[in-house]
C-alpha cells in the first residue's frame, strides 16, 4: 500500500471511529488486505487498534495478528480479555503461535499459555525444545496426512473435515502405521484422478525432506531447488513430525539476507528493526567493527611511513596514492561480494577455490590492463611536460602496480569468502570493509617497492 494511500486510509478510520459508524468502518476494514494492517496500525492509538481488531471476522482477526509486529500484539494481548486471547489463539497456525511465545516476555507467555489447550501446549513445548534456526523451530504440525490404505474419494473427505485448520491442502503426505513417511501426493493430481483409485497410485514416491535438526538456511535453499511450496519434515527414523511452508522459507531468506548484508558492511547483526534499535545498540552494533578496522590501517599508516624518503625524492607519488588504495578495494569488493552470492546459492562450493583463482587471475589482468593503460594516458598528458625526465617512470611505477593491486585484490576478494566457509564461519564477514583494508596495505606495499625498484631510490 502506498505511503499516500495509507495516510488516507489512517484518516478514513479515524473519522469513522470518531463518528462511531461502525459498519461502514467493518466494510472499510473488510476490503483491506490483512498483510496491509501493521502498517495501517503504525500511526494509530492502542484504543482505535484494539476497536478495529474487534470488528473483524474470526478467520482474518488471527490472519492480521500473525502479521503484526511482536510489540503491538504485545498491546493487543494486554487489552484482551482471556476469552478474547484464546480465540486468537485457537485461530493461529501452531508455527505463528510458537513465534509469538518466542517474542513475548516471561508474564505475556504465561497468559498465553493458560488459554492453550492440554493438547495444544505439549505440541508447542516439543517444537519450543527444537534447536534454533533449525528446521523443527519454523515448522508446523498442522498438515494433511493420508494412511496408506486409503482412496482419493477418502483423502477428498479428510480434506473437506479438517483442510480450515492446516496450513497448507495443496499437498498431503502419505504415512504408514508408524508415521513413516511414504509419499507426497499433489492435490492437482487427485482432481484429475480417478476418485476409487489407492492413494498411493498417484503418489510422489520417496520424496525430498529435511530432518528437524536441519539448519533453517538449507531448508530454504531447498524450496528454490525443488520448487516445493511445502517440505516434510520428518525425525532420525524418517517419520512425519511437520512441514516447512513457504511463507517461512521467504521469512528465513529475508533474515539471512539481512543479517548477510549487516555483516558485510562491518555490522554485528541485529534482529531489531533501524527505528526500534536504540541509538547506543546501533552504535555498539558498529563500533567494535570500526575499531578493529581503524586499528589495523595502522599498517598502512606504517608502510607509508616508512617510504617517506620516496615522497621526498619524487613528491608526485602521493597523489596516487588514493586512486590506487581505491581501485584495489573497490576491486576486492566487487569479487567479494561475486563469491559470496555464488556461495550463497551453492554454485561455488570449497572445493571450487583453484576455480575460483584461476577465474579472478584473468579478470583481474584484463581489468589491471585496461586500467593501467588508461592511467598512463591521464600521466602523460597531465604530466607530460612538469616530468618530462621521469614520466616513463612514473607510468610504469603506477601502470605496474594498478595491475599487481588488481590482482592481489580479486585474489584476495575470492579466496577469503571460501576459507571463511572452510572455516566454519559466514562468509559474509569477508566483506568490503575488511578487504578494502587488507588490500590498502598491499597495494601500497607494491606501490612503493615498484617506485624504489624503478625510480632507484
């Protein structure tokens, strides 16, 4: 929804309520889509939220309270009655309810829990106790399940009883009488099916799932692979416990996103959103990781220093200095930040780093090249007549090194995103930031070796 539209809207049902016309604020309500709400709620008072919360339909109240923002319905929990509580609950998907534990504090838990039935609460205390990020903490246990002996006229009737309250009936796993997992059936492939036929007739036989303990990230990446809209989760004896749906694989994706993003840029991740992350917390999320990167300029502070001499003898040097620190970082960066994706979506594996090198050898000659060429234009016609003695020199000296920095910066972009992995360790952290200062210190390294060794200084 746009910004414009929304203020609009935030206006309509202000009025509304102020006018108490409640049933062309239910018919206002009822054509706005409920993934729209939180934002529509942003600029609204707990009171006017709450009224409005209360004049929708059962099935889209528990559908708006899934997408809100774990601090408003924090407000709307403390405001409702526990009658009120336990039809929201009773509504929610078993993942959105165990989501909404996970976000609120000790005593809203509490209350949440009194309004869960028995049942309910032992299905929510087992995926509570899954590790986190795996796949049994984003799963849910509200699916369609056939027994093996059944007919597609019989998995039709289980669907039209119990299909309001699963998640997903646009697939339906077949179990056998220990709820190991034997097929997948596609719902589309029942219509089109002769109504007596066996179930397992039509069945996806062996099909792809994820244990519980499978890391969450890998879940996802899945669901691009295989074009699933649901994956079976199932235990270490290959029965059925959950489903991974969709709609949480995107939710995963975009936190790993974000938290890839953050750590590319030198930040410490951080699960608040910017406008709820406190002005110390952001500065903490940021500092630790500009210390160390302010810390470790110091070597090329030193190397610098160390060749003052050259500047003396040839003060043109300097000015070259930020062109050349630049080009190897944004070098660094750019390969970098090529690995990282190409990991990311598993086209580059570990075993793929002689590959990688190779690749980033010859980019990284063509680009030097390319770039070492054009500069020396620039030198000459610039410098041409202020260093007519020098002005091979100087070309070489500069030419030279734009060719090893872009070398060693590629290299180095390509190759610590795969020992980063190698190690364990996301690659994300190999990012712009921490190139770009291993690389100023080589290409200065390089620039003032080829400006001694030339030059004769």
């Amino acid at each position: 929804m746009e910004e414009m539209q929304e203020q609009e809207l935030q206006e309509k049902i202000r009025k509304l309520i102020k006018e108490k016309k409640l049933n062309e604020l239910h018919s206002a309500l009822d054509a706005i889509n409920s993934a729209d709400f939180p934002s529509l709620f942003e600029e609204l008072e707990e009171d006017e939220i709450l009224i409005i919360y209360r004049l929708l339909t059962k099935e889209k109240a528990a559908e708006v309270f899934a997408e809100l923002d774990s601090d408003v319905q924090k407000k709307l929990i403390n405001m409702f009655t526990d009658k009120e509580l336990k039809a929201v609950i009773n509504e929610l998907f078993m993942d959105d309810t165990v989501d909404l534990i996970e976000e609120m504090p000790s005593s809203v838990v509490k209350r949440i829990l009194k309004n869960v039935g028995v049942q309910d609460r032992k299905v929510i205390n087992e995926l509570l106790n899954y590790p986190e990020d795996s796949a049994g903490s984003i799963m849910t246990t509200e699916f369609i399940e056939f027994k093996e002996n059944m007919t597609i006229q019989d998995g039709f009737e289980k669907i039209r009883k119990t299909g309001l309250k699963k998640e997903t009936v646009y697939y339906a796993y077949v179990v056998d009488k220990s709820r190991k997992l034997l097929g997948l059936v596609d719902v589309k492939e029942m219509l089109i099916a002769d109504r007596d036929k066996s179930i397992t007739e039509i069945m996806e036989e062996n099909p792809i799932s994820v244990l519980t303990t499978e890391d969450q990230e890998n879940v996802a990446k899945m669901f691009d692979k295989y074009n699933y809209i649901a994956m079976p989760v199932v235990d270490t004896e290959n029965r059925l416990v959950g489903i991974v749906t969709i709609d949480d694989a995107i939710d995963v994706i975009q936190d790993e996103n974000t938290e890839d993003f953050e750590k590319m840029a030198a930040l410490i991740p951080n699960e608040e959103t910017y406008f709820k992350t406190s002005v110390f917390k952001h500065a903490k999320n940021r500092i630790l990781w500009l210390l160390a990167l302010m810390l470790s300029s110091t070597f090329t502070g030193a190397i610098i220093q160390k060749y003052e001499s050259a500047f003396a003898a040839v003060p043109i040097l300097v000015s070259f200095i930020p062109m050349i620190m630049g080009t190897g970082g944004n070098c660094g960066s750019q390969a970098s930040t090529l690995v990282i994706r190409g990991l990311a979506l598993d086209e580059i594996k570990i075993s793929n780093i002689f590959k990688v090198i190779w690749k980033e050898i010859r980019v990284a000659l063509v680009i030097g090249i390319t770039l070492a060429l054009v500069t020396a234009l620039r030198i000459y016609f610039q410098y041409g007549n202020e260093y007519a003695d020098n002005i091979i020199n100087l070309t070489l000296v500069v030419g030279m090194t734009l060719v090893a920095t872009s070398i060693i910066s590629q290299l180095v972009g390509g190759i610590l995103p795969i020992l980063a992995k190698k190690l364990k360790l996301d690659p994300a952290i190999m990012a712009a930031p921490l190139i770009s200062t291993i690389v100023d210190m080589c290409s200065n390294l390089v620039f003032f070796k080829f400006a001694t060794m030339i030059f004769k200084l």
